[in-house]
C-alpha cells in the first residue's frame, strides 16, 4: 500500500504540475485529489523517507495560485484578501518563536495554499460559462470519492478505519475525521441549493438533486451537531439577507423531509449531551470545548502581541477547536484581528449588495457559506485542514468575482 500510494501521489502530482498552465483544472484536480490523500497524512505517509506526503500539493497550489495572479486583467489583492495577507506578514514574529519550525511552516503553507485557491478562483471565473461550469465540476467530482467511500463505511462498520479511537458509528469517509467530512457536506449542500435555484443549472436538476440527496443522508450519518446547527444558521440568515430567493414552501418541504427520514436520529444525537460515557466522562463536548477554550484565553494572554509561536497548538495535550483561539494562541491579537475582519468583510458584502439582481441564488449560496464558516470556526478547527479551508476560500473567490462579473441576468 505505502508504495501505491506514494507512486499514485508522484503521478499525481506531476498531473497537477502540468495543469499550472491551466489554473481552473489544477484546482479541480487539488479538490478531487488531497481529501484521498487524508488518511494517509494520518499514517505518516511519506515521500523519499522524508518528505510528508502531502507535501507536493501544498507547494504546487501555493505557487500556482500566486503565479496565476499576474497577467492581464488578474489581481494578486482582490477585496477582502488584504487581510489574509496581514494576517500572513503580523505571524511572521510568532514563526520566530516556533517551538517546531517543520509545524510552522506547514501551517503557515496551509494557508498559503488557501489564498491561492482563492486567487485561482476569482482571477479565472471570468464569465458566466466558466463560474457555473467550475462550480459544477468541482461539486460533481470531487463528492465522487467521499460519497463513495462513506457509504462503503456505513454498509461495512468501518467509520473508524482511520482513527480507532473515533466512533466507529460516524462516517469519517476520506477526510478521516467526522468533523471534517461534515463540514465539506456542508459547502456541498449549500451549493447545491444555490444551483438547484439558479437557472443556470435547469438540465442537471435531477442529478443535483440526487447529490443533494446524498450529502443530507450522509451528513446524518457523520453525526456533527455542530456543522447541523452551523449550516441551519447560515441558510436562516442568508434567507434573511437575500429574501425571496429560497421559496418558503421548499424550506417547509425541506424541513419536513428531514423530520421524517432523520429527525430521531437527530434528537438522539443532542440527547447524548446529557449522557456519561462507559469511563464515567462526559459527552457534552461543547461545554468540555468551552472550559478548555477558557483555560487557553488566559495562555494567550501571557504573549497577546505574537503569541505563543505557530505551531505551538500542537504541543498542547489536545487542540483548541476553536480557529480564533487558536490564532490568537499562536499569533497574538492582531493576527486574530485580521482573520476575523476577513471573515467580516465577507458577510458585509452580501449584506452590502444584497438588492442586486444578479446572480442572487448563487450569491445565496455563497452568503450561507461564508455565515456558516464564520459560525463554525469558533466550534471546530477549519483553517488547518488543507481540504477543508481552501474549499471555503474558492467559494469566497468566487462570490467576490460574482459581484465584479458583466454577463449577468440570472433568473430564479
């Protein structure tokens, strides 16, 4: 197996090195690729004895977005991206205080490679065909392997093949981890609303709803309340901002649905809240998240200014499951800062043209997202994971292009 993989990773990666010339495809092709390659990560799998064996992904999405950010009409600073780009420059302190130089740098690379994806994303969705079509073929292709291989778990009992101290009742599917793989359902679902609205997609109807169909069971099945509660928020609140683009009776019809086919499974997910585990402990992780998150506050507070050094999370007995403690942990105040007013700047601009016309469903969409991953971060680890955020961050791409894009018109 350790040789398949690392021959299918060099193969791959020489697949992705080519497709520089074709920005679009070799994000595609990083969409479908990298979550296949999560539990290996897990397993230490590793490229010439040394090298992680992600490690040739990361480097080739961080130079291909950057390097598709100069020509003609391309911007290496669309709006809302200056605070990455901060938030980069004031965490070059912490690096110097890093307990481990390697963590560092592949956290710091992780979200190098996220900016690109959204580079990539906003420099070439230059018209109507290409922002539906990659929308389209990133959803479509990428959900081939996970939907798959979670099926295959739950059909097998083998939701925990990666991780034998997870449950082996949650689907991990590739991502390796629930959470992870709840939080992609999440975008996938939010997008295939928007698209199933939208015009656009009126001969692919039936098979995005056979998608969508497919992601609820199997977001049920990876058992993630707090992606559950996440997504309910960011679609109430989009409905609030963009009225009138998600029908009342399909959120009726939707609800429904859902209380009938998952509604006890639901309820028995939030029930073992008040539950204690076979070694006396509690199950209500959220409170257990928020009494560690405290204990941390008061960490960060000895360095508020640069933090504890990136990377400095992962020397602690477990991480804080929350990205803006995190931040602040290893980064100090005014990296925090940064990320939570990129996450700001996001919501504000659908707040900001949510009267327009144009592209409304898709801009539903991406509205919901962008809420959901602001709600999300201060429940989970999002920008760590090299899947996960740099799908967040092409969605951003996209929707900050939607708003600069001519050929509109869409009807819902």
């Amino acid at each position: 197996m350790y040789t398949l993989v690392s021959i299918g990773t060099a193969v791959t990666s020489v697949l992705m090195l080519v497709a520089l010339l074709r920005p679009l495809l070799m994000l595609r092709l990083y969409f479908i690729l990298r979550p296949i390659l999560t539990p290996f990560t897990f397993w230490k799998y590793t490229l010439f004895g040394t090298m992680p064996i992600g490690t040739p992904y990361l480097a080739i999405m961080s130079a291909g977005g950057f390097l598709a950010s100069f020509g003609s009409g391309k911007r290496l600073c669309p709006p809302g991206l200056l605070f990455m780009y901060f938030y980069l420059f004031i965490s070059l302190p912490s690096m110097l205080i890093t307990p481990s130089l390697m963590a560092a740098a592949t956290l710091q690379t992780k979200v190098t490679v996220a900016i690109s994806a959204y580079l990539i994303a906003y420099n070439y969705t230059n018209s109507r065909k290409a922002l539906t079509y990659m929308l389209f073929s990133i959803v479509l292709f990428s959900a081939i392997a996970p939907f798959a291989y979670g099926a295959y778990q739950y059909v097998t009992g083998t939701a925990n093949a990666f991780t034998p101290y997870w449950s082996p009742t949650r689907i991990t599917s590739v991502f390796a981890l629930s959470n992870a793989y709840g939080e992609y359902l999440n975008i996938v679902i939010l997008l295939l609303i928007g698209m199933l609205l939208s015009s656009y997609y009126k001969k692919q109807r039936k098979l995005l709803l056979i998608l969508l169909a497919i992601a609820g069971v199997e977001s049920l099945l990876s058992q993630n309340r707090g992606a559950w509660i996440g997504l309910v928020a960011g679609l109430l609140a989009a409905m609030v901002i963009y009225r009138r683009v998600l029908p009342i009776k399909w959120v009726l019809i939707g609800g429904l649905v859902v209380s009938i086919f998952g509604g006890a499974f639901i309820m028995a997910r939030f029930e073992m809240l008040s539950q204690v585990g076979q070694w006396g402990n509690s199950q209500n992780t959220f409170s257990g998240r928020l009494d560690y998150v405290a204990d941390l506050l008061s960490l960060a507070f000895e360095n508020p200014f640069i933090g504890k050094g990136v990377g400095y999370a992962y020397e602690l007995p477990g991480l804080p499951h929350n990205d803006f403690m995190w931040i602040f942990l290893e980064n100090g105040i005014f990296a925090v800062l940064a990320y939570i007013f990129f996450h700001l700047f996001n919501i504000l601009t659908h707040i900001k043209n949510r009267n327009t016309e144009n592209w409304r469903c898709l801009q539903f969409s991406f509205c919901a997202i962008s809420i959901y991953f602001f709600i999300h971060s201060w429940l989970q680890n999002i920008f760590s994971n090299p899947s996960i955020f740099p799908f967040f961050m092409a969605c951003f791409g996209m929707a900050a292009k939607l708003m600069v894009l001519k050929d509109t018109g869409e009807e819902s």
